[in-house]
C-alpha cells in the first residue's frame, strides 16, 4: 500500500474564526516579544518576553560550555 503525505493549506483567516491573531496583529505580537530592552545599567529588562531572554541565557551559556 503506498501512502501519501498530504499538506493542508488554510487561507487566510482562517485561525481568525478560532480566536487566533492574524496577519498583522500575529507580527504585532512577535515584534513585542522580540522588542527586549534593558535599562541604562543594562540589568533590568523593561520590555520583551521574559521566557524568550531566559532562553537566549541558557544558548549562550550552552554555547560558551561547549566552546572551553
């Protein structure tokens, strides 16, 4: 029996019916998440996604780990 993959395309709009965003406010929300700034001392976080920056963290220490 010979099987084949099939790919579903939805079109646009589609998740909206759902409750998920869109188009324009899908890229909203990531620009927001991926907006991470930090005070002038470079400390505190004041905007962005606080699980995003946690795990940017963990890959450059990861990275660094592998790198000695």
């Amino acid at each position: 029996m010979v099987r084949k993959k099939s790919i579903i395309i939805l079109g646009a709009g589609a998740s909206q019916e759902v409750g998920l965003p869109v188009g324009s406010e899908l890229k909203n929300s990531i620009s927001e998440l991926l907006d991470i700034r930090f005070d002038e001392d470079g400390i505190k976080q004041i905007s962005g996604d606080y699980s995003i920056t946690a795990a940017l963290r963990i890959a450059v220490n990861e990275r660094e780990n592998h790198e000695d």
